[in-house]
C-alpha cells in the first residue's frame, strides 16, 4: 500500500518528512503498522497516527 506520512520520523541518522510518500506493508494481518524501506535501506515502522493511506488514481 503506498502511504503519506502525516509527521516527522526520526530513526537513527534518517528523517522522514511529513507529507513524503512510501510503499509500505502492514506488519501484522490485524496491525495498523506499516513498515517501508529508507533510501538507506534500513526498514521503518510507522504507526496508524503517523501516516495516512494514499489512494491511487485510478481506485476514485
């Protein structure tokens, strides 16, 4: 699912900014965690309050 982060993650040396948009999978089948990989190539979690799911264009 690709996703938009709605504030600012530190992790480690990386930061991801509000508003960047990222391919993310949900950690668990029932859990809201999304986890996507950094530029770095480190894995990132982000919790449901950290980020909105984005809608692709052709889904509307």
């Amino acid at each position: 699912m690709r996703i938009k982060l709605t504030q600012d993650l530190v992790c480690g040396n990386d930061t991801f900014l509000t508003g960047e948009e990222y391919e993310a999978v949900l950690i668990l089948p029932r859990s809201t965690t999304v986890e996507f990989v950094a530029d770095s190539g480190k894995k990132v979690r982000a919790f449901s309050y950290e980020y909105v799911k984005v809608t692709p264009a052709s889904d509307i």
